[in-house]
C-alpha cells in the first residue's frame, strides 16, 4: 500500500506541469493573435485616413480648377468679342492685316521680311563666317576659270599658228596652180597648133599622130579646168593670188 500511494502523487504533479504549459502556450498564442489583430486595425485606419485625405484634397483642387478655368475661358472669348468689334470699326486696317498674315504665308516675302528684320540681329561672327564660306567658294570657281582660259589660250596660240601656216601654204599653192595652168594652157595652143600642120599632111601615120596630139589636148584641157576650179576656191576663202 505505502510504495502505491507514493507514486499516486508524482503523476499528478506532472500532470500539473503539463496543464501549466498547454495553459501557458495558449495564452501566448491568444496574445499573439490579439496584437496582430490591433496591427491589422491600425494598419486599416492609417490607410482609410490618407485615402480620405487624397479624397478631401482632390474635392478641394477641382472646384479652384474649375474656376480658373473659366475665367480663362471669360477672357479668350472677352478678347475675341474685342477683336471683332475692333475688325468691325476699322475695317481697312482689318484688311491690312489679312494681306499680311497671307503675305508672310508666302516664302518670298517671308525670306525677304527676315534679312531686313530678323536676320539683321545676327550676330557679326556669323556674318563673317558665312561671308568667308562664300569668298572660298569664289575662290575656287576662279581658279577653275584661270585653268580652263589657260587651255584656251594656248589652244587658240596654235590654231592661230596652224591658220597662218595654212594661209602661207594655200597662198604658194595657189600660186603654184596659176602658174602651172598658164604652163598647160600654153601647151593647149602648142597642140592646137601642131593638129592644124597635120591636118595638111596626109597618110595614115599623119593621121594616127593627130589623133594622139588630139587625146593629148583633151588630157591638157580637162586638167587645166580641175586647177582652175580648185585656184577659185582657194580665192574664195580671201586668199590673194
């Protein structure tokens, strides 16, 4: 009986220990839940109150926007209505105005309006600059230009001394071609004049020899008249004979 009721007692303190933990864990699982749960709550309040604030902020900004906006929108058509009775009133200045809104439109008398106004506020360094661009530009075209007239020249020199050479040389040669036609027409009489001694011989040799003095004045004739034409013609392009 004394050894059973001895270990009686320590089961139940260990069942006290074990209650006391299981107790224990709860609580703190109890306290854990509870504290996210106010973390939750706060976390949802800060969220609603900056939402709210972003609401109160915009629904204050649109009535000032709205408001400036038409009194934006007052003035525009306030400036507009002016201008019309102004256009009204005057209306050859409002004219004048139109043809030279359409003018500037155009690129000519736009190109012309800025060199006199606008493009006389550039400043000096550019002005230079560009005008330098142009005299480089003008250099070079010259240079090209003394080259080019340098071949001319020299192209001209030679046609010059070929022309002479040619004029000296048709002027002999028309000379020559007067000389030589004076010689054959003198050799024309002499056979002309040994045709008519033959006539007066008679036989067949007399005969056979006219023929051939005959073909020979032909041959004189014909090449006398080719020299001729050709001593025209070398008369013709102003050459002396």
């Amino acid at each position: 009986m004394g050894a059973g009721e001895e270990k009686q007692p320590e089961a139940s303190l260990e069942n006290v220990s074990a209650v006391s933990s299981i107790s224990a864990i709860a609580e703190d699982l109890q306290r854990s839940v509870v504290q996210s749960k106010d973390s939750a709550i706060r976390s949802a309040r800060s969220l609603q109150e900056a939402s709210s604030s972003h609401i109160r902020s915009f629904q204050d900004f649109v009535p000032q926007a709205a408001s400036q906006f038409k009194t934006h929108e007052d003035a525009f058509f306030r400036k507009v209505k002016d201008e019309f009775m102004i256009a009204r009133e005057h209306p050859a200045a409002s004219i004048g105005v139109a043809l030279t809104a359409a003018l500037l439109v155009m690129r000519g008398p736009r190109r012309f309006l800025f060199r006199h106004t606008l493009g006389r506020f550039q400043t000096e360094e550019a002005i230079f600059s560009k005008a330098e661009k142009h005299v480089k530009e003008l250099n070079l075209s010259v240079d090209l230009m003394k080259k080019e007239s340098k071949k001319l020249l020299e192209r001209a020199a030679l046609a010059e001394k070929d022309m002479k050479y040619g004029y000296n040389e048709l002027m002999n040669a028309g000379s020559q071609i007067q000389h030589l036609s004076r010689s054959i027409y003198k050799a024309e009489a002499q056979a002309a004049d040994l045709m008519d001694g033959l006539r007066e011989i008679s036989g067949r040799d007399a005969l056979k020899l006219r023929a051939e003095v005959a073909s020979m004045a032909t041959f004189l004739k014909r090449h006398r008249s080719s020299l001729e034409n050709r001593a025209m013609k070398v008369s013709e392009l102003g050459i002396p004979l």
